[in-house]
C-alpha cells in the first residue's frame, strides 16, 4: 500500500469482526512510531498492549465506549514528559502532546496497511485508566486504540475539509498567493 493510500483510506472502525490479529503484527506497528520527530530525540511516548479481556473492559468502562469489549487486544498510547520538559521547561509539554501525536499518526498509518482497524479514542477517565495499567501518576495517557479487523466495510467515507478552508499564505485569513516578483 502506498503512503498516500494509507493517509486517504484511514478512517476509525467501531464495528470489530471475532477475528484475532496476530499480536506482532501490532507491535511492527507500534515500531513505527519511533521514526516520529522528537524534540531533543527525547523519545517521550510509550505504548501498553493488553490482551486481558477483563483490562479492556476496565479500559472500555473508563472510555464509556462499549465497542472497545469486543475486541482482542487495546492499545494504551502514554507520554513520559519527564525528559522533554526539563530540556524546553514550559514548551516542553507542548512538545511531548505534538510528537505524540505524530508518533500515532505513524502508528494508525502502519495499522491501515496492516488492514488492521482501530478508532482513535481520547475520551476517557484518565485516572481509571491509569489504576487499571499501574500507571504513575506523572505519565500522561494520550489515547487509546482497540485493534481489530473491520467487521463491515464502510460504505461511505467523510470527505475532508476543502483545501480553500484550511490554507493562508503568507499571513492569517489570506486566501491567495501573491504574485511572485522574480528578476533575474
């Protein structure tokens, strides 16, 4: 699968068939998450894989998102701003957010050319979770991301935001290039 593929096919599933994917299939995902910019190469994210049927359900509880039972295994993303902030003091936790989110991007990316499936959940009661993973308190949860296959293709996909609403140039709101003034 192509890059570009990838990035235009991903879309969450909430739908999971019985099917169980293979463990190392997700953790060659989760691998690509260390190719993500870090800032200082403080590599502050940090990735829990739980098969316990009765932990995905404290992580479903917790979400308020019943969906996440039905699957095999869930993915807890967590960032230890530790490192991070002490280099870049108050950026630093701006730091760790953004290249936490690129390190998922790489990860939900790999899981779409696995043909894996998973929605991206950021709704959750952070200290449940973190009492059902032993996690310490000063670690921040990113997200969380049941795994599975797609029980139903989705029929139809959201089409993005127009180009024209999200893109300025050369300051905010304007919405045309200028004519560039090149003499040689």
């Amino acid at each position: 699968m192509k890059l570009q593929e990838a990035i235009t096919s991903r879309h969450s599933v909430k739908k999971f068939s019985d099917k169980k994917p293979d463990w190392r299939t997700i953790i060659e995902c989760i691998n690509t998450s260390r190719y993500a910019p870090m800032a200082g190469g403080n590599f502050s994210l940090k990735f829990i894989l739980v098969d316990d049927k009765e932990t995905i359900n404290k992580i479903a509880e917790a979400a308020q998102q019943d969906f996440i039972k039905k699957v095999h295994y869930v993915v807890v993303a967590c960032s230890n701003p530790g490192r991070t902030v002490n280099a870049y003091e108050k950026r630093g936790k701006i730091y760790v957010r953004q290249q936490a989110g690129a390190a998922i991007q790489n990860f939900l990316l790999k899981v779409t050319e696995e043909k894996l499936a998973t929605c991206w959940v950021g709704h959750f009661v952070e200290s449940q979770i973190k009492n059902a993973l032993n996690i310490p308190s000063d670690i921040n949860v990113e997200a969380i991301f049941p795994i599975g296959f797609e029980a139903e293709k989705k029929r139809t996909r959201k089409e993005p935001i127009d180009l024209d609403n999200i893109l300025y140039f050369h300051e905010w709101e304007k919405r045309r290039m200028k004519k560039l003034n090149m003499t040689y």
